[in-house]
C-alpha cells in the first residue's frame, strides 16, 4: 500500500509515463467509504459545486511515479468521470492504465492521517511510500 503524505530524499529514476498499458479499465477505481466521507467533508469546506477529486499519476517520486490527489474545476478531454458514493472523481487519461483497480482509502489513526492508494498495479515501491514503478 502507499501512501501521499509520507516524505523522502527522493532518487533519480527515469519512467516513460507514456508506457502505461494501453487496455487498462479505469471504472474499477474504488473510493472506500471512509474515503468519500473526508471529500464530500473537504469539498463543503471548499464552498464550491464544481470541483471534483482527480486522482493522478505523474513521473517523479523515489520509484519513479506518484500520485496526486486535488479538487480540479477542468475537464480534461479523454478524461474519466466517476462517481463512486456519490463524490465526484476524475481521471486523466494516461494516469488511467495505472489506476486500473486501485483503492483510495483515507485512515485517521495516532501513527497516520491521510489518503492511501492500495494500487494492484504498482510492481514496486518505495520506502516513502509515497510513489511506486508502474
């Protein structure tokens, strides 16, 4: 499982994004409840209907990808929209392959607080845990 709020000294790795498997579903992105409790509560803090959560995969991290979590007001064409209970979640077309089965949870527990990415589709990791190899 990884995680978007541990850090590290990050190291050089070089990912070609563009490499992501090509017939990868994006519909079987999960949002646990849990999950979507915190970002329906994010999103009435923010004030404002148009936002949705995207889920990213960028190049970059120790093991040569990461995610990125935001509310975005853009459609972004190829996108994918999804609205598992209820929140509103987008997803760019080339983070698609990558996010093909995974889950956003959202744990709050003395040790750690944060989104986590449980993605079958990351062969490995880092000791972050904040990216991972496609």
């Amino acid at each position: 499982m990884t995680t978007t709020e541990t850090q590290a000294t990050p190291a050089t790795t070089s990912v070609d994004i563009t490499a992501a498997p090509a017939d990868a579903p994006t519909q079987d992105v999960r949002l646990s409840e849990t999950a979507a409790v915190k970002v329906r509560a994010l999103l009435e803090q923010e004030g404002r209907d148009d936002l949705r959560l995207r889920i990213a995969v960028q190049p970059g991290g120790c093991a040569g990808l990461q995610y990125q979590l935001f509310f975005d007001e853009r459609s972004l064409d190829g996108d994918v929209e999804l609205e598992p209970h209820g929140v509103p979640v987008v997803v760019d077309r080339m983070s698609a392959p990558y996010l093909s089965g995974a889950t956003i949870d959202f744990t709050d527990t003395i040790e750690q607080q944060g989104f986590t990415i449980d993605n079958p589709n990351a062969s490995s990791g880092c000791a972050c845990g904040n990216s991972f190899c496609g």
